[in-house]
C-alpha cells in the first residue's frame, strides 16, 4: 500500500475518533496507520503483509497500556459526574 494512502487511513480514523463519542479506541489505530506510512514513506515497510502486522501491533502495544490511562486521564477533569449528580438531587429534593 502506498505510503499516502495509510496517512489517509490515519487521518479517516482520527476523524472517526473525534466524531465518535469518547471511547478512544480510533485514536489509538489512527495514529499506527500514520506510523506505518511513515515507515513507508522511509521505504522500510516491507510487503503489504507486513505493513498490516505493523499496523495491528502498533495500534494493540499502543493500545493496551495508554487507554487506561487516558479515559482516567479525560474522566478526572472538574465537573466530571460528580457535580452533576449532586445537581440533579437537589433539584429533586427541592420540587
């Protein structure tokens, strides 16, 4: 596969990603496929065999250790659930 068309890959899911609601699973398989046209682009590809491994193992190594992370990350700015909650039952209690 051409090294331009994986950035486009890259790009197709990284838009899937922000149009999706926050499960940051396209982010992870956007940015692989950008990696490997890189690599493309640097001619150490290899086949097409090879470029979709490097795809998938770029995107699960990536994947497995920093999603975690990342929804805690996102998940623990303010008003983050808890004020939320805390307002819906004062409106109750109040009505």
């Amino acid at each position: 596969m051409p090294w331009w068309l994986w950035i486009l890959l890259g790009f197709a899911l990284l838009a899937g990603e922000m149009l999706t609601p926050g499960g940051f699973y396209f982010l992870f398989f956007g940015v692989s496929a950008m990696a490997v046209g890189g690599l493309v682009w640097a001619h150490l590809g290899g086949p097409a065999w090879l470029q979709w491994m490097l795809f998938s193992l770029i995107a699960i190594v990536c994947l497995v250790p920093l999603r975690g992370r990342l929804v805690r990350w996102i998940g623990s700015g303010e008003g983050s659930g808890r004020a939320i909650d805390t307002l819906v039952k004062a409106s109750r209690s109040s009505a």
